[in-house]
C-alpha cells in the first residue's frame, strides 16, 4: 500500500526536512516486506492566497484517485501507536492501494472536505504546526511498520 502525506505548504531544507526524510526512508525499508510504502511527500500552495476552498481544490487534485483520505485534524482520532500500526495494517489487508494522509495549511481544512475524509487522525487535544506534524507523522508511518514487523523499535 502506497502512502502519500499530501500537505499544504512547501518544506524547505532543514532540521524539520532532514527528520522526514530520514523516518520516511526507515518506514520504505521497514515498510517494504510488509507491502506498505513507498511513501512519498506531495506538497500544494496556494499561491493566491484564496483560502481554505482554494487549498481544498488544490489537495483534491494532488490525491491519487481510489486513495483511502486520512486528515490530520485535531477533531480527529486520537490513537496509541500499536492501534495506529493496527488501522494502518488493516487499510492494508482491505486491499487499500493507496492511502492519503492530508495536512492543511495554517488555518486547517476546509469543513466539506473534511467531511468527505474517510478518517481523521489527531496527535492530541492541541493543535500542531502543520510543518511539525509531518515530522510526527512519518516517525508514527515508521514505528507503525516497526510494530508490524515485530522490531524492538517500539517499546511499550
């Protein structure tokens, strides 16, 4: 199952960048006896500064189609890792292809299409930095499939 983090915004170089990268290229090695990954990183901008409708039309285009949409929104579930790694194994066992975990922008995602998301995950009761979560959320991918694959990464 291909796993895609659509989010709004650019990532430059940098500590945040160095950190994905790294736990995304763990999560493809892990990932990858267990027929999860590649994943990848897929960022919109708006640059018109149009709001959250305009960065709605925006992710709509960028997720693969068929894709199983997950936002990260603090209205989400929130999750242990082990029920993580559980929901994303059974995405997977489903015979999900593709599965897209979205991050909006600054002011969050847009109410209908929120709506249309087939799940929504949240990190806690405060809300992060969407740059923040994409870091935590490729971390969680890798200890996901470490959990998966019975690796003594994770320790709880």
């Amino acid at each position: 199952m291909r796993v895609h983090i659509v989010a709004v915004g650019r990532l430059r170089a940098g500590p945040e960048r160095d950190l994905i990268d790294d736990y995304l290229k763990r999560f493809d090695r892990t990932g990858r006896a267990l027929a999860l990954g590649p994943a990848n990183i897929i960022e919109v901008e708006d640059k018109k500064n149009a709001g959250m409708g305009a960065e709605a039309a925006l992710l709509d285009k960028a997720i693969p189609n068929g894709a199983l949409i997950c936002i990260m929104d603090e209205r989400g579930k929130v999750m242990t890792s082990p029920q993580f790694a559980d929901q994303l194994g059974g995405w997977r066992d489903q015979g999900r292809q593709d599965v897209a975990f979205v991050i909006g922008g600054a002011d969050g995602l847009d109410p209908a299409f929120r709506a249309r998301a087939d799940a929504g995950l949240s990190f806690g009761k405060m809300v992060w930095p969407h740059m923040l979560v994409r870091v935590m959320l490729s971390e969680q991918l890798y200890r996901a499939s470490s959990i998966l694959a019975g690796s003594p990464y994770h320790r709880a």
